[in-house]
C-alpha cells in the first residue's frame, strides 16, 4: 500500500484492501500492475497509474511524511487505470479497482463493502459451477457477528437463494441451511 511505501507505521486493514485491489488487478492482467524494484520505484509505478497524490491524500497516508518520495520529479500525465487492465475488463471490475486503490486510506473500501459490488454479483447466483461443473464452496456462510456488522450490506452481500432458506441467524452462524 502506499502508505507503507511513504514509511507509515501506523496503518490500519485498509492497507489489506489495496493489496486486494492488486491481487484483483493482477487476475485481471495476468502479472503485477505496481511491481517496483524498490519502494521509490513501486511509488512511481502506482503514480503512473493511480495519479499524483495530493498534499492531503499525503498527509492521509503518512501523517509524518519526510519526502523521501520526490513527485517533483514526475513529468509525465498519468494513464488512467482503464488504460492498464485488459479491453475486455468488466465495468464493474474497474469500478472496483477504483474503489480498492485509493491513495486515501479511509476512503477505501470495507471488505464488506467490496463484497456487495457488482463484480462479484455472478458468485451469487444458484445455478453458477466451477468448470469442473461442480457448485461453488460456501461462500455466504458469515458468522452472525459479521452479518451484524455490515447488517445494512447483508441484502447485497448475501444472495436471495441462501437469505429465504435460513430460519435463522444461528443457521448462518453454524453454516447450515435450512429449507422452508
């Protein structure tokens, strides 16, 4: 994450979310969107990219940062993050991306949040398989305090085949379904 390029040391899971954005990214690509050689260089790649940070989403990443980045070497006009993933790449994905990879780390979104974007709306259908045609793993069986946390997600994270076969919270809790 940036932050830690820029030497903070007092970060939160937000730096876990970019790193998701990344992994996404890379899925997408094929290979490492950021990849540096060292952290000046990985801070220019991600410049390239993401944009020249502001003083303030430099002061929201590094509260104590020195300069040991030098922006004012930058001449160029950054690519959007569009122009790095391939053509074919979903609107939602990039959506995502741009809600994953930002400089600010508060603005960044929640893992919950994430889950309810629309890149992953096709996890949430009943009749999706894996291409050994196989059904997908439990992937919506959250314990009850989780579902309590993002309980205004829980509509658009949990799909409608697995909300109206639960009886109850203790059903999700212990990932069993029970049919009505």
């Amino acid at each position: 994450a940036p932050e830690l390029l820029l030497g903070c040391t007092e970060y939160t899971t937000a730096v876990d979310i970019w790193s998701a954005g990344c992994c996404i990214a890379e899925f997408l690509n094929g290979y490492a969107i950021f990849r540096g050689i060292d952290s000046s260089d990985q801070m220019y790649r991600i410049i390239k990219i993401i944009g020249i940070p502001t003083r303030d989403e430099l002061r929201e990443m590094n509260s104590r940062y020195t300069g040991s980045v030098d922006l004012t070497v930058i001449t160029f006009t950054p690519r959007t993050l569009r122009g790095y993933l391939p053509e074919r790449t979903q609107e939602s994905a990039l959506i995502l991306l741009e809600q994953l990879l930002k400089y600010k780390p508060n603005e960044r979104l929640t893992c919950q949040a994430a889950l309810a974007s629309d890149f992953f709306s096709e996890l949430k259908q009943h009749s999706i398989l894996l291409p050994n045609k196989r059904h997908l793993p439990p992937l919506f069986n959250f314990r009850e305090n989780e579902l309590l946390k993002t309980s205004h997600l829980y509509s658009t994270i949990v799909p409608d085949f697995i909300r109206n076969n639960l009886t109850d919270m203790h059903d999700i809790e212990n990932h069993k379904l029970t049919l009505k």
